[in-house]
C-alpha cells in the first residue's frame, strides 16, 4: 500500500493521511445535508438526493484517489446545484429530469475531452504566474466563504458586505474555533484543523449551541424516486434552452475543476514545472463522476475546494482519498450525527486554509505590470463573484490581452488565446 501511494517519494505516513482523510470529510460532509436540501426545491426527493449524494462523492473521490494518486474529494458543487435549482428548474421552468439529462451529457462530453487529453492541454497551457494567481485567488474565496459561514461577515446594502454580531452564539463558537486552531497552528501541533473542529464540535454541545444527536444510526434512504430519470428524458435535449443548459454546466464545471486542481495540486506540492502529473487521470476521474452522479439523482460534482484542509493536515496522496471515501460510505449509516458538524464549526477550518493557500501570492511575479493586473484581478474576482470560474475569466482575457500590447505574442499558448475568445463568448452568452 505504501508503495503504491508511493509514501516515501511524498514524504507521508499513515497516520498523516488518515488524519488528512478525516479533516477533509469533516470539511466537506456539509454537503450531504446541504445538497438534498438545494435540489429538493427543484422538486426532488430529498432522501434519494442525500443517497445519490453521498455515493457520487464516494465513486468520485475513490477514483481520483487510485487513479491519479491526488488527496483530494470529487462531490457535488455548491455553484452548480443551486444555479441547477434556482436557474435552469425554477427560472428557465425546466423539469428536473430534463435538467438532469443536461448534467448527464455535459459529463459525457467531459469524458470525452479527458480520454483526447484536451482538458489536460488546457490547464498545462495556463501561464506559471496565472496558475499561482488562481491557487492565491481559491485561497481568499474559501477564507470568505468561511467569515460568512461563521457570521463574522455578513451582507449589507449599502457597503456590500460588514462585520456581523459576533455576540451571536454561531458566530461565537466559530471565533472560539479559529482561535483554537491559530494557537495550535502557530506552536507547530501536527492535525490542528482536524482537533479543531472536533474540540470546537464538542463545545458547541456543551453550551447547548449544537444539539446532541437522539440518535446514531439512521437507515439509507432509497434511490428510486432519482434513479436512472436521465434517460427518460434523452429526447429534450435538443431544445435550445436545455442546449443552453448543457453549455453552461460544461463551461463553468471545466473552468472551477481546472481552478481546483491547479490550487490543490500545487498546494500539496504535486504541481512541478508548471506541469500536474496525472492530471489526465484525475479530469477522467472528475467527469466520469459527473455522468455517474447524474445517473444516481445529484446535480454536476467537482473537486471539492475544501480537500484544502485535509492537504493543510498533511495529505499527500490517494490514500486521503481512500480514507475521505470511507467516511461518505460511513456516513450514509450514520446520517443523524451530521447534524453536529456545523457551518460554524467547518468555518474557522475554511478561514485558516485560504490563509495558507494564499500564501501562494508571493510566487507570482508582482514586479511586472503585465502579471500583476490579471493575477491581481483573477486573484480578487473569485471572492467578488463567488466564482472560481469568473476569476479565471477575467485573468484569462486580460493575460493574452497584456503581451499583445507590448507585441509579445510569441510568448503567448495558442490554446490560450483560444480560452480567451470563449471566455468573451461566455459573457456575452451570460449577458
């Protein structure tokens, strides 16, 4: 087993993977009670999503684990399940089962694009500055993510966003957790994310904030109500709003995976020489999980973001994949006592994460003019969007666009001026 994961060459052991494999389902498990919730306004069963949930995660992080050797989960999105329920279903009033065709085929077509290897051109394309700029950029989107989770950050109608109650219980335990984890960080303590929010979990019960589970074991929901209703549907896939549809999950899926991995992958410090080995591998694994997760009932998965955490603990191979999945397997037993793993308690986790991936800024090359306004804007648009896919937009017309001002364009991918045009497509699509 050690060899196969090749423990030695990535510097890692058992003990830091299983670790690692923990803290990165504690970070994202929210999504099994999350994503049943979001699709079940769009009409579906909220029992088979969890169901459909919890296997796609499951399939998708086991494959990219044995695959590709990478530390990192597959689960469905965040961005894609609610523009799947509040724009395609509710929106554009596209029956569920259609719009899940639309996620089926997306998934075909990405299986396709992995297997020609034209996914893998692409990343391996993107300028060294421009991939440390989106490493930078996830970095400060998770951490903002983790202030609203927390509360500390909350909307405001006149200056956007401003600091929340923080005498708010939630947001309280969530400062009481990022103070834990900083503490036990800076004494250079080995898994303080994971002890974290497991002692953040454990004060929150005491003071009465997270209620104690009335039970442990919860029996699986069914899967019939979801299953299989891609195929039912095959023939509305021709219409121009679902061709619509189809475009739009391709789009935004390919360019947030592409983010994920280049932040994670040069987190861990599998990235070398502007290259991610196996990264043909992993694409497979993410869009064979897409078709998959599509059949079973869930909206379109991705790499997860949050597999940040697990890597921040030590995670440096597929084995923190292998252990990640085991935990979604257990955790479709022993559904109630997610109850207990909060946004509060998950938040402070996300906050110290984007901190340590955005300490990549300081490999790209701020002394030249041309680098710093699209690594700069790829960097800040994430957070501003809420969207991994529209910083890379505006990073990747505005690279092109820089060293052709100053008749650089030799130095320019080809592939990359490709991107850049469909990129201004997408905007004017979107507009």
């Amino acid at each position: 087993m050690r060899n196969f994961f090749g423990f030695t060459e990535r510097n890692t052991s058992y003990k830091q993977e299983i670790f690692a494999g923990l803290t990165t389902f504690l970070s994202v498990s929210y999504i099994l009670v999350v994503n049943p919730l979001i699709l079940s306004q769009a009409g579906m069963e909220r029992g088979a999503v969890f169901t459909a949930t919890a296997l796609t995660a499951i399939i998708g992080t086991l494959l990219i684990g044995l695959l590709a050797n990478y530390p990192i989960a597959i689960a469905p999105s965040m961005g894609l399940n609610s523009f799947f329920t509040f724009s395609v279903v509710i929106g554009m009033g596209i029956e569920w089962q259609v719009a899940l065709t639309g996620v089926f085929i997306a998934g075909i077509i990405f299986m396709i694009l992995s297997l020609m290897k034209i996914r893998e051109k692409i990343i391996n394309a993107i300028p060294e500055d421009l991939k440390h700029a989106i490493a930078a950029g996830i970095g400060f989107f998770i951490a903002f993510i983790g202030f609203k989770n927390a509360g500390i950050i909350v909307a405001n109608p006149d200056t956007f966003v401003s600091i929340g109650d923080l005498t708010l219980p939630g947001t309280t335990l969530a400062i009481v957790g990022l103070l834990i984890i900083i503490i036990m960080l800076v004494r250079g303590m080995n898994g303080t994310i994971f002890y974290g929010m497991a002692i953040t979990t454990i004060i929150g019960m005491l003071v009465g904030f997270i209620t104690i589970p009335s039970s442990v074991i919860g029996t699986i929901p069914s899967l019939e109500p979801t299953f299989g209703a891609v195929f039912m549907n095959l023939d509305a896939i021709f219409t121009p709003d679902v061709l619509a549809v189809i475009f739009t999950f391709l789009f935004v899926a390919f360019f947030d995976t592409a983010g994920a991995l280049i932040a994670l992958t040069s987190q861990a410090g599998i990235m070398k020489n502007n290259k991610i080995p196996k990264i043909g591998r992993a694409l497979l694994a993410d869009s064979s999980a897409a078709s998959i997760g599509a059949v079973l009932g869930t909206s379109t998965p991705a790499t997860s973001v949050e597999s940040s955490s697990g890597i921040a603990v030590g995670g440096r191979t597929g084995f923190t994949s292998i252990i990640t999945a085991l935990c979604f397997a257990i955790a479709l037993f022993f559904s109630p006592i997610l109850a207990v793993i909060t946004t509060e308690v998950t938040a402070p986790a996300l906050i110290v994460v984007g901190a340590l991936m955005a300490m990549d800024i300081r490999n790209v090359d701020w002394s030249k003019i041309e680098i710093v306004i699209p690594a700069f804007l790829t960097i800040i648009m994430m957070p501003l969007t809420s969207s991994v896919a529209m910083g890379l937009a505006f990073g990747f017309i505005l690279y092109p666009l820089a060293l052709l001002a100053q008749k650089r364009y030799r130095e320019i991918n080809p592939i990359m001026y490709v991107i850049s045009l469909l990129f201004i497509v997408y905007f004017i699509f979107i507009a």
